[in-house]
C-alpha cells in the first residue's frame, strides 16, 4: 500500500524529473515506511544525469523545521538505493547533514520524550552518514 495513494509511478518520474528531494517533499512522512515508494523514487533519481538539481538545491534551502526533518527521514531510505555517482550522492548526505546538523541535536534533545521517532530517526541519519562516509573513503 502507497503512502496516501501516491503512486510509485508518478514519484518516480517526479524524481526523475524534477529530483530527489522535490519527490521526497512531495510525499508525507509515512513513506518513510512504503518501500514500493522510496525504491520507485532512487530509481526516478538515479536515473538523472545530475542527481541534485538546482531546484532541488532551493527546495532544500527553503525546508525548515519539522518538515526538513519529514524529508530528511524519508531522504535517508532513499539514498542506500541510489545508484548514482558516489561523490553526487556524498554531495546529497553532506548538504542533509549541514542543514540539519546541530538542528537536528537541538530538536532530538528537546522533543526526546515526546517524540521517540524523532530520535530513532536522527540515530538512523547518523549512521546512515558513518556507513556513507566510510563507503566514499573506499570509493576514491
């Protein structure tokens, strides 16, 4: 079952289009979880000549808050199946990473007891980007 009946399909020639954050805002945070959904878009972006485009690049500037974050999670299933150039797909996590860093911290420690999803999902990101990282270092 799609994340409110958004079909694959149309994320994934969203992505393919337009890219991956503008398909991955273009979904509500329960995708995170809609596996049909999060390959449908790495398979939309991946099939891009470059993975980020400038709109995308202003989508990201402009996210703020929570709904930064929704993206972000949702970003973060995305990515392991990205089949992309390695340093476009690093160049993706470190923009992720630079806007959310110390956000990120601010807002997992303040909303740790009501939110516990939050900080799943921060600890996920983390060592998503460890993972990442690591696999780069093997890639040059």
């Amino acid at each position: 079952m799609t994340s409110n009946a958004v079909r694959p399909e149309k994320i994934e020639r969203l992505a393919q289009s337009k890219g991956p954050v503008t398909a991955a805002a273009s979904l509500g945070i329960g995708a995170y979880s809609d596996e049909a959904l999060i390959t449908a878009l790495a398979e939309g972006a991946s099939r891009r000549n470059v993975l980020i485009s400038a709109d995308d690049e202003a989508l990201l500037d402009s996210l703020t808050g929570s709904r930064f974050f929704e993206v972000q999670i949702i970003l973060d299933e995305v990515i392991p199946k990205l089949r992309a150039p390695p340093p476009q797909i690093m160049g993706l996590v470190r923009r992720l990473v630079a806007k959310g860093g110390e956000r990120l911290c601010q807002v997992v420690m303040s909303r740790r007891d009501q939110d516990p999803g939050l900080v799943h999902a921060a600890i996920s990101a983390a060592e998503l980007f460890h993972r990442l990282n690591a696999s780069a270092r093997d890639w040059r």
